[in-house]
C-alpha cells in the first residue's frame, strides 16, 4: 500500500486498499478496455502546490461497458433548454427523443412571473418523424409544424432541436429556422444537438450555449432597476433550488437579471449582458456562456456554490467582496447569521446520527462535488466520486485547460469565435482591479476542481460502469450512494440507500439556507432508515425447526 | 393551469405533434428483450437512447434495467456502427456474462442502414460470441410505428431466433402475452395453470422488473422465458396471442416457422374479453374449465352487479395502446359504462374499425383517433367533459387542470406503485379494475356531494 494512501476503514474495521480496489476493478475487463479505464480510475493525491494527478475525461463511453450517459440532445434540449417556460421548444426527428424529454428532469418555472403568463414546458412539441421524412428529407414538415405552433400558441420564440437521423439525411433547421424567423417576425432558431455528436451531454451543453448566446443574448439593451446585477448560471431550478436563491440574492438585496436557466424566461436572456456579474453554479454546463459574455460584453464571472449551507455563505461574502460595497458585506453578514441560526440547529439534531457515515458521489458534471459540501456539513466523509460527463478542468481545475488535448469529438463541436461588442463592451473591472480580486483569493474567472478538494487516496473515477458500481459497492459498503435513476434500484437491492442527484427524487429544494436543512433531514432518513434491517426474514436467522407433540398441549 | 395554452378550438395540424400518446420502438424492444431469462438488451445507436429507455423503463416499474449501448460517436455514424457493436458484444459477454444479447436499433443506425445479421455473424467468426451464448436482434427503426410495434418486433425476434420444429408436437401451448405489466404475465400463467395447462409464456417479464428486496442485485433475475423453452415452442401444438398489435407478429411467425397454428385474440381484459381467452385455452388444451375460474368468474359478475348503479351512463376518455384500449372499451361497454374519447398515438386504420363495432351500441357519439395526440384528447374534453379518465400519467396534467378523477392504467405510469404487482387482466384483474374506477368515482361522489345528500352506505 502506497504511503500516502489514507486507509479507509470499512465496517468490519478492515483497510480498505484503494489501490488493490482499482486492480479488481479492471482485472475482469478485456485488455484495451482495462488500459483506457484505468486513466479514467485515479486515487487522489494532493501535491505541495495544491496540483492533483491527471484524469483521463471527456473521451468516449466503451460501447457495451453500461453507463450512465446520456447523449448530445439530451444536454441541449433536456438540460439547458429544458428549463425555460417560454420558448416552444420542437424536437425535430422521431417522437421517442421528444418523449423522454418531457417534463422528466423537473424544472420547476414560476409561470405568472412572466407579465404574458407564457408556460410551455409542460407541452411537449415533435415532428414525429415517420419513415417518409427520412427517405424525402423532413424540412417540410419541420416548416409547417413551426407554422403550426406559431397559430396555434403564439410564443415569443421557438427552438428546434436536431435529433440523430436530423444530421444524417442533412435536414438544414439553421436555415428553415432563419426562413421562419422572417415570415412569423418572432425569434426562431436551429440547435444541431444530434444524439451522436460529442462524447456525452456535455457536447448538448456547448451547442445549446452557442446557440442561446448567438441568437438571443444582447437582443434587449433595456437596463432594469436594482442595485447589483447579476446573472446565475448553470441553475436549474431542480425542485425549487433556484427559487431559494432568489430569495436569499433578494433578502441580500442583489438583483438578478437572469438565469441561465432554472425559472427562466427568454426575456431575461435577451438582456442578461446588462448585468455586472455572471455567477457560474455549474461550471461544466455554461462556462461557456460566461466566458462568452466576458469576452463581448466585459462581464467577469465568479465560480460561486449554493450547494452546502456553509457554501452559500462563502458564495455570498465573495460576490459582496466583488462588488466591495460595505453596504451589501454587512447585510449579507446579517443575512447569514439569521439564515445560519436554523441551519446549525438541524446540524445539530443530526449530526449524532450521520457523522462518520460515508457517501459516494457519481453524478452530472458539478454535482458530485458541490453536494459533498452537504454531506461535510452533516459530518460525513465521501469515500468515492466522479463525474458522469465532466471534462479535466472540472476534476482538475481550469489551470489544466491549456493542457487538454482536443480530440476529434471535441473538434466536432463548435467553439465560436467572439469579439467585444462595438457598442456593448464595457468592462466592469479594471484589469487592476481584477488583479486585485484575484489575489484577494476571489477565484475570478477560476475553478479549482473537485479533486483538490477532496482526501488524499480516495478513489475517482470518470463515467463509471454499472460494474464497477457494483464492485465499489460490495468492497466499501459505503453507507449512501448518489446518482440517477437508472443506477438506483440497483444500489438499493444491495441494500444501501441512494439519493437521486439529478432529480433529488422528487424532493427538494437542496440550494441554499432551506434546501440544506431539507438535505440534512432527507439523508438522515435514508442511512439511518430502519427498512434495510427487514431483509433479512426471521425464519432466516432462526433456522431450526420447532415443534411439539400433540400430548404436550 | 398546467396547460394554459390548451383551447377549445380543435386546430388542423399536419405536421405538430404534441403532448404524444406513444413513444419509440426500441423501448418496446427492450422491455420486451428483459422477459428473456438471463438477456442482456442492448441498444444499437447514441448512447442517449439507452439512457432514455432505461430512465423510462425504470421509473415505471421502480426496478433496475440493464441495457448495454454501441454509443455511437460521430465517426460510428459516418463510417457504420459495426466496429462499436462487435466491441460492445465482446464487452458485454465478456464484463456482464448474459446468456443472450439481445439488440435492437435505433433511428439513427437504422438510418446508416447497418445490417445487423451481418454484424452479428462477424463477432461470431471473430470468435467474440462463447460457445452456447446467443445475440439475437429485431428491427425497430423509431420512425415506423410506435413503442408497440417494437415489443412486437423483439417477441419475433425470439420466434425466429430460438424456436425449433423437432417433427413431434408437444401438448404444451404457447402464450405471447402483449405489452403488458410482469403481474398481468404473471396472472395469465396463473389463469392457464388453473387449468392445468403450463404454458410457454413469452416474452414474460415477471419476477424480472417486479423482483423483491434480497439485499443482493442480481444482474439477471430469476424470470424469464428460458432459450431452451423457445427451442421447444417450435413444437407446441397451439400459440395463443394476446393482443393482436403487440403480441400478434410472433405468433404469425411461429405458425410460418413451425407450422405451429396461432390463435390471436384480444388482451383478457374484463368479462368478455377473457371468457374468449379462457374459452379458447380450454378448446385448444382439451381440458374442462375448473371451479376455481368459475368462481373467480361469478365474483367479478357479482362485483359488476352490486355496483352497476354507479358504473351506468358515465362518461370515460381514455388515452394508451391499441391492444389495451380495444379490450379496456369492450370492457366499459359491457357495464354499460359510455366511452366517449378514445385516442391511441399508434396509427393503424383496423383500430377505429374495431372501436366502432365495439361502440356501435353505445348511445352516445364516440369520437375516436389512431395516431392522435393527448393534445387533441385534451381539446375533445373540452368540448366534451367526461366523469373519468383512463391512462398514463401524462394524463394528470388534464386530470388536474379539468378537475376530472383519473386513473393510471398503460404506461408510463411514473407517479404510483401497484401496476406491476396486481394484474388487470383476468376475472381477478377486472375486480381491480373495477375496484379502481369504483374509488376514483365514489371518492368523487363524496368530495362532491351536498353535506345533507352525503352517504354513509354506497
């Protein structure tokens, strides 16, 4: 065993070597899938400058291994686009892509907080592509069904979203959307998310960012009242997180613009480049659009976290300290101590039953770390992670991106090129003030990565496979695992809980001040739940028979 | 209002659709791939489709669905798919260790136009295929048919792949239950075990996708039709079908096949409906029908009567499949219930031929569409409110917004447990259903009633 590694001990008090845990994990695996595994399969170790071992991420799923991605439409329409309640959104292919995409990611919307009251995310919109279409081509009847949803509900915008036949018979929806968009005088744009493209959702993430920042950011130059304007992105509103933000950045006194993109609305988009500052939640999906916006607008952006109540505070003391208003630091320090006051009570009443209880993480491309801020906070230790389609720079930290190699998925997917705006530029900082921040330890247009952050010695694995799941499980026993639905039941017939980390199994919110205290009081119920003691029948554990003779009564 | 944007006013559309009442053929293709004991499904195309049908699958039955995918990149989609699926069978028996590999395909490698015997045939020669395991496949391009068709098209593909003529006829007969719930296959080995009769049932998903809590995941759960009982089905003397869409195309290819003749009938929903299934089991097996189906008969009969007063005259719409929704009207109509909206999002032009004669007696105008959408549904119930609902969950949208009582039957049914453990079909599945109408209506009646007219008896 590796000095260096911490030993982990597992219920029988046994050490758990991870090193000997990632040999049985690829022992079984055919040679060349246990070589690219295993650069995919690393044990933390945090250097003297804070630098961790490289990750190999962001590569092709093995075909046949069981994963748990999804594909390129999937983070497009599902994760990014999903959540804006105004924009018809049509899935331009066969109906099944249409399908599963509706309403099953939970995004919640405020549908009055618009003044026209537009709600179409409980409607799902497809061209229901039959075998003609794909023969003849299906710019037709994509055309007519644009028409169709133009008549019959009238929105503000409508979207198209390519699936994987779309891009194989050569369907242009760029070019029917733009014809569209002149005869209907209503914003209507193309997405080329095809399932195949990229290597996972992550490539649906950077097609639907270019194509929101090309098509609708800077479309609105009204400046909208309120002191410190801000944009939050990658925010989904998964069960209300964002509508507890919203509360504490009011209660702060901070304005919100937009947010890209839980209860969102294709207004608050179109102005969104009016803000002073781009807060980024979830770094994987929408660094895109920050960096974006910095570069045309002169907006800069923060790396902030609303996952963790201890991470709220730190997230709200960095953005008054960028705005460095006394004003807006003291009452963010008053908010946090009212705030704090319930959430250190519920630490309290749990804490005696989840301390030194264990969790392991898989789960999205921010998930995975900014949830073991929760689980820390309730005592427990995450023993395992990884991300499910983050790329190095999220395990890592953007100090490795001059260093990631751009394979030939990657350049498939469009990296726009951005200029600052003749008229919209204005930068919001001075670079010496930037400088400033920066060495304040603000983080400004940084992200350290989850790997830093966590032990030394545990074990991180990228797009990990139903059987390495499983191994993991049968190895550390660890008390509660973390992923999506398709890994759940799984996990659970082993008899070991786990917490949905996509759509927090219909709960929520875990954002914020609340949310955490609802997270604390959900996961003491899951590893301290008394049903896994059930398994086991009590003519298991008494297996003797009994009887009587007929005299002795 | 959840859907707001819903009018009244029925708009022609011919190119939009909306809020679908069908889904893919490959999710039919892999649950159907799951009633095959020790079957590993595997879904040849983008990684997205798997990942979809799984999340479908298992938020409907709470249960864990394994599937593998040719994950298909860019490159797979130029240069064909074959390279990724020979590695993935190579993978899959290698790393998960399934007896058969069942694959589907998608849209997209449907589109490319790889061909899968040929791929298949090649992991064999290149040795990735161990001796004694099996990879079979069916055709399910998404955009021909519906989820439907793909269950259809896998059920076949388990005819063809599997199912041997050794010249002698057993007396045992083969049953194809369609797409239905692991507790309704369940009920109809049950319904036929009563009579002494031990069929080869498949596909049959029961104690796959509604298997209990062991504090041990097994990869492949203990049910499932067996490859050694599709070998013999060959020589079955008889196939019975049940449900023509999704259970009759294995059935017709058996009778080509082997020369085993096929009986299709309609799924055993309610009374009538499974009196001809019954009736016919009993013809084909030579047996008499036995007391206990009697009995279980004369219960729903009496269920029927006791409480037809509230059952008469109500209005119904109803959205799902067509095998279901033809047995589920047959059923409504024999208590005298009034089917008023029906819409299935399969097309086929037999479907409303077979609902009108169903309703032909009904006094009331039926409206009826194959290859509609819950968008239209919704539009009809505006025009034309109903007293109670039939269908999956998408359906609690308009449940909601029109203060209509609904129940879950179809699927997906992603909101509620219960589906894949007690059965509809059969006499004792039509007591359920009926249980399942009766409390929607009277938890109805007793929300609404006038506190001087509320009942204590009903």
């Amino acid at each position: 065993m590796s000095d260096y590694i911490e030993g982990i001990m597992d219920t029988e008090c046994e050490v758990i070597d991870p090193v000997e845990v990632k040999e049985e994990m690829i022992v079984r695996y055919p040679t060349k899938v246990a070589r690219k595994r295993a650069k995919q399969i690393v044990l933390n170790r945090i250097g003297e400058e804070g630098e961790v071992p490289p990750i190999q991420a962001n590569v092709r799923t093995i075909p046949g291994i069981i994963t748990q991605r999804g594909c390129c439409y999937a983070g497009c329409k599902g994760v990014v686009l999903g959540p804006t309640r105004d924009i018809v959104n049509i899935t331009h292919g066969p109906i099944g892509c249409g399908f599963y995409s509706w309403l099953t990611r939970r995004n919640q919307t405020d549908a009055d907080a618009s003044p026209d009251g537009h709600n179409f995310m409980p409607y799902c919109f497809s061209t229901d592509m039959q075998e003609g279409e794909i023969i003849f081509g299906g710019e037709k009847k994509l055309k007519q069904a644009i028409q169709e949803a133009y008549d019959i509900f009238k929105p503000k915008a409508i979207a198209v979203f390519s699936t994987c036949p779309v891009g194989l018979i050569g369907d242009d929806v760029h070019s029917t959307a733009r014809e569209m968009k002149k005869k209907l005088g209503i914003n209507v744009f193309g997405f080329s998310c095809e399932g195949y493209k990229g290597v996972s959702q992550s490539a649906g993430h950077h097609i639907a960012n270019n194509g929101i920042f090309t098509h609708v950011v800077g479309t609105d130059d009204t400046v909208g009242a309120g002191e410190y304007r801000m944009n939050l992105l990658g925010e989904y509103n998964i069960g209300g997180d964002a509508f507890e933000i919203e509360r504490i950045f009011e209660k702060c006194g901070m304005t919100l613009v937009s947010t890209f993109s839980g209860n969102s609305s294709i207004d608050g988009f179109a102005n969104s480049h009016t803000a002073d500052l781009n807060l980024i939640m979830c770094h994987r999906s929408i660094n895109y659009v920050a960096e974006m916006m910095e570069k045309k607008f002169g907006i800069p952006w923060l790396k902030i976290n609303f996952i963790g109540a201890e991470a709220t505070a730190k997230s709200l003391r960095k953005i008054a300290a960028y705005y460095g208003d006394q004003k807006l630091m003291d009452r963010v320090e008053a908010v946090i101590e009212e705030e704090m006051l319930p959430v250190k009570a519920a630490q309290r009443e749990v804490r005696p039953r989840t301390a030194g209880k264990r969790a392991m993480l898989f789960v999205g491309g921010s998930r995975a770390h900014h949830y073991q801020e929760l689980f820390s906070e309730m005592g427990m230790e995450t023993v395992s992670a990884g991300y499910e389609f983050g790329h190095r720079d999220d395990y890592e930290g953007r100090k490795v991106l001059p260093s990631i190699k751009i394979d030939a998925d990657s350049r498939n997917i469009e990296e726009l090129e951005i200029h600052p705006d003749p008229e919209r530029y204005r930068p919001r900082k001075r670079p010496e003030e930037i400088e400033k921040l920066k060495a304040a330890g603000l983080g400004v247009a940084d992200y350290e990565g989850m790997m830093p952050e966590m032990k030394e010695g545990v074990m991180i694995i990228d797009d990990i496979s139903q059987y390495e799941t499983d191994k993991l499980i049968e190895i550390y026993k660890p008390d509660i695992f973390c992923a999506g639905i398709k890994e759940k039941y799984a996990v659970q017939k082993h008899g070991i809980p786990l917490k949905q980390l996509h759509s927090y199994d219909y709960g929520g919110p875990y954002a914020g001040f609340a949310g955490a205290v609802n997270f604390y009081k959900e996961i003491d119920r899951m590893v301290n739940s008394k049903i896994w003691g059930y398994i086991r029948a009590p003519w298991k554990e008494h297996p003797e028979l009994s009887g009587s003779y007929a005299f002795e009564s | 209002m959840l859907l707001r944007h819903t009018t009244a006013a029925v708009a022609e559309r011919s190119a939009l659709t909306v809020n679908p009442a069908k889904t893919c053929q490959p999710i039919g293709a892999m649950y159907a791939a799951l009633g095959l004991n020790g079957c590993l499904p595997h879904s040849h195309g983008s990684q997205g489709c798997c990942a979809y049908h799984r999340s479908t699958l298992t938020r409907h039955y709470k249960e864990p669905v394994m599937a593998g995918t040719s994950s298909f990149t860019e490159g797979a989609s130029v240069f064909g798919g074959q390279a990724n699926l020979v590695q993935a069978i190579n993978n899959m028996f290698t790393i998960y260790e399934p007896e058969v590999i069942a694959v589907h395909t998608t849209c997209l490698s449907e589109t490319i136009g790889d061909d899968l015997p040929q791929i298949i045939s090649k992991a064999r020669d290149d040795g990735k295929i161990p001796a004694r395991k099996f990879v079979i496949h069916a055709n399910t391009p998404s955009y021909v048919g519906t989820h439907v068709t793909g269950y259809a098209n896998m059920a076949k593909a388990m005819v063809d792949y599997f199912a041997e003529k050794n010249g002698v006829r057993s007396r045992a007969v083969n049953i194809v239950p369609g797409f239905v719930e692991p507790s309704d296959m369940a009920e109809i080995r049950r319904i036929a075990g009563e009579m002494g009769i031990t069929p080869i049932l498949f596909p049959d998903t029961s104690n796959v996708l509604n298997g209990p809590l062991t504090g041990k995941f097994a990869m492949y759960p203990e049910g499932g039709v067996t490859v050694s009982e599709l070998t013999r089905s060959g020589s079955s003397k008889a196939t019975v079908a049940l449900g023509r869409l999704a259970a009759g195309p294995a059935a017709r290819a058996m009778d080509v096949k082997c020369k085993v003749p096929c009986h299709i009938l309609d799924l055993p929903v309610g009374l009538k409906k499974t009196d001809e299934f019954v009736d016919v089991l009993r013809q084909l097996a030579g047996v008499q029908v036995p007391d206990s189906l009697e009995v279980e008969r004369g219960q729903l009969l009496d269920v029927i009567s006791d409480m037809h007063q509230y059952l008469h005259g109500v209005k119904v719409g109803i959205v799902g499949d067509p095998d279901q929704l033809i047995a589920l009207t047959d059923f409504l109509v024999s208590v005298d219930m009034i089917p008023v909206h029906i819409v299935t999002g399969t097309p086929g032009k037999k479907f409303e031929k077979r609902i009108r004669e169903i309703v032909k007696d009904v006094p009331h105008r039926v409206n009826v569409s194959a290859g509609g959408d819950m968008f239209l549904f919704h539009q009809w119930v505006k025009n034309e409110p109903v007293d109670l609902m039939i269908g999956n969950t998408y359906l609690k949208y308009i449940a909601r917004d029109e203060d209509i009582p609904l129940l879950r039957y179809g699927f997906p049914i992603l909101d509620r447990v219960g589906h894949s453990y007690f059965p509809t079909v059969g006499y004792r599945g039509g007591i359920r259903l009926l249980e399942k109408i009766l409390d929607a209506l009277l938890d109805r009646k007793d929300r609404d009633s006038p506190e001087s007219g509320f009942e204590l008896v009903m």
